[in-house]
C-alpha cells in the first residue's frame, strides 16, 4: 500500500539545474535542465540507467559537486554553493566507509565526536541509533567482523545520528546479495518512516523504486522523464522510455480509428484517446489474457515459446503479423497447462490495460 504524504513542505528543491563536465566541444551534460520538488517526510527515489545523472544530481544536494547553472535549495534556502559540511545533509555511498579499527558504536558516534557534541549526548545518540538499526547485541564488534547487511546497518546508523533534514543514498544496496537486498529494502523503508527524514535514493533497479518509494523519478539522458507514484510510473508511463525501463511490457504499433486503435495486424482495440495518428500501444505482461482461439473478438495468436520462472509461465506469442507478445500466467501445480509451442491462441486485454505512447 502506498504512503499518503500529508505534510506538503518542500525539504528539497532543485531549479533548472544543468551540469556539465569539461569546457567546449568536449564538454558533456550531464543534467540537462532539470528540475524537481522532494518533499519533507518523503521517501524519493533517482531512477534511471547508469550515465542517466541520477548520481549527479545527488552529488549536487550534497555539494560536492557546483552546478553549471540553476539552483538547489533546501527548506527554501539557496545552497547551492554552500559546502557540504554546511549543510544539514548526509550521505550513504555504495561504499559503506566504515573504520575496520573502530567498533560498531564507535563508527556511529564518530561523527558526532568531530562535531564536539558532549559525551553525554554522543552515548545516548549511539545507543538510540544501535536499537534503531536492531544492532545493540554488536556494539562492541569491530565492523571488519561484520557481514554486509550488518555494515550497511552501521553506515546507515552513522548517517543518522547527526538527525539530517536530508538523507542522501547512492546505490547502498547494490553490493548486497538478492535475499539480503530485499530485507533490506524493508529495512530502509521503516528506518524512513520511524525518523521522518526526507530519503532521496538513488538506483537503477526498478524493484528497489517500486517497493520503498513514495514517488519515483525516472531519468534518462539528463534528464528527467516522469516523476509520480509508483503506481503511476508503472501504469501510466509518459513515453517508450519509461514504459520501457519500468518492469516488462508489450509494445503495440497502432493507428488512429474512429474512436479506437487498429492494430498492424488488422484487429481493431480500444485504448484512451490520443492526438496522434500513428502510435504505440504499451500493455504489461500480467495485463494479456489468453483465451480459446476459436472465441469471438479475439486477437489470434501463435505460442513461439514458454518459460517457467516459478511464481510464473511467461508464454511469448506472435500476433499475425510477426508482432511478439508476452503474456504472465500464474504457474500451476501441475506440469501440465495444456500450453504448447506452435499452438494458436487467442489474446485479451484487461479492460484499461491499454495505454497510449504517441511516436
């Protein structure tokens, strides 16, 4: 279930911010006019393939990188050239960065020592963010005596204990293995909403978005290419390249007919209205139906190929006109599904499955 955020308050904002790499013809963009709104409370997720300038437009947040141009404030403040021990910020790197002579508690409260808080305050806070992070039983371990979830437990602590307006985290899971990553992804998620701090994750996996985030924002050549829900993103993406990038999907060429689509095949369907003429249909796996091919109103198909992930059958087809089409079906306990290869199929779509990407 998705989180309703009440407080509106911007925590972060970023205005027309462009950056570039080198001077001249040699120069790169690597944010190209960018802006976004993240607000206090929320969990925001950077997502977009690598070389996208999710990492960069961090980097500035943080500042340890100067924009080419445009702002970054923060709680309505202009930092953006503000330097990033002045800025109520922190940052959890890929890297977790731990001392391997300290130990666990120590790690936490180091920050807090270079800041001159009171001993006093340091052992509370290190104890208050020890049972945050589920790791009082460790307080004493050296963290080279760690496993990686527990290291990435104390980065985490580390981060927190300052209490940031903004938590800033680049990748922090990408070097954990797949059943560690998802429990972790649980863990982030109650960290942000015990402290309510502002997360701002960034990520190229599409899970991690989907599963932790508030609201996601898609990024792809500097720039940025939706912001929404994660529902949103996933159901109602804006262009080829978010449909794309999030999960799987089935691309349709289209024309404008009367108030439907007809398809290249030949068979007319019904989507939302468009202004284009030619366009592109995009439908999820999960959203494709298959029925008797001799049913009426169908969309004849072929099964070219069947591919069992467990949890689910993946049954790729191919329309009349070669056109290939996945459908995900629930796999059943039996080994038989009565699918085959080379067998004719007929294809439904859920009832609004259909979204419209205009070329």
């Amino acid at each position: 279930m998705e989180r309703v955020i009440l407080a509106q308050s911007v925590a972060v904002e970023a205005r027309n911010v462009v950056k570039e790499f080198g001077t001249g013809s040699a120069a790169m963009r690597a944010l190209d006019d960018v802006s976004v709104s993240i607000n206090e409370g929320e969990f925001f997720t950077l997502l977009g393939p690598s070389g996208c300038g999710k990492t960069t437009l961090l980097r500035l947040i943080a500042g340890f990188e100067m924009p080419s141009a445009g702002l970054i404030l923060l709680g309505g403040k202009d930092i953006t050239y503000l330097p990033p021990n002045k800025r109520p910020v922190n940052t959890v790197f890929q890297s977790y960065a731990l001392f391997p002579h300290l130990t666990v508690a120590e790690n936490i409260g180091f920050g807090l020592q270079m800041q001159g808080r009171p001993r006093a305050e340091v052992d509370a806070t290190v104890q208050r963010m020890l049972t945050l992070v589920k790791l009082e039983a460790l307080a004493v371990r050296k963290s080279s005596q760690l496993s990686g979830g527990q290291q990435q437990r104390v980065a985490l602590a580390r981060a927190l204990a300052p209490a940031p307006k903004v938590l800033l985290l680049d990748e922090p899971l990408s070097a954990l293995d797949l059943k560690l990553r998802k429990e972790m992804q649980i863990e982030l998620k109650r960290l942000q909403l015990e402290t309510g701090i502002t997360f701002i994750f960034v990520t190229h996996d599409q899970e991690e978005a989907l599963t932790m985030s508030d609201r996601v924002g898609v990024m792809s050549a500097g720039k940025l290419q939706q912001i929404g829900t994660p529902r949103d993103i996933y159901t109602k993406p804006v262009n080829r390249f978010v449909a794309s990038f999030i999960g799987e999907t089935n691309f349709l060429a289209a024309t404008r007919d009367g108030d439907g689509y007809r398809l290249d095949c030949g068979i007319r369907v019904a989507a939302p209205p468009s202004q284009g003429t030619k366009v592109t249909l995009t439908v999820r796996p999960e959203q494709v139906r298959l029925v008797p091919a001799n049913e009426p109103d169908v969309l004849p198909a072929r099964i070219t190929n069947l591919v069992y992930f467990g949890t689910d059958t993946h049954c790729h087809m191919a329309l009349s006109d070669g056109t290939e089409v996945v459908a995900r079906l629930q796999s059943q306990v039996s080994d038989d599904d009565g699918l085959q290869i080379g067998q004719p199929t007929g294809l439904r779509f859920t009832p609004g499955a259909l979204q419209v990407l205009e070329d």
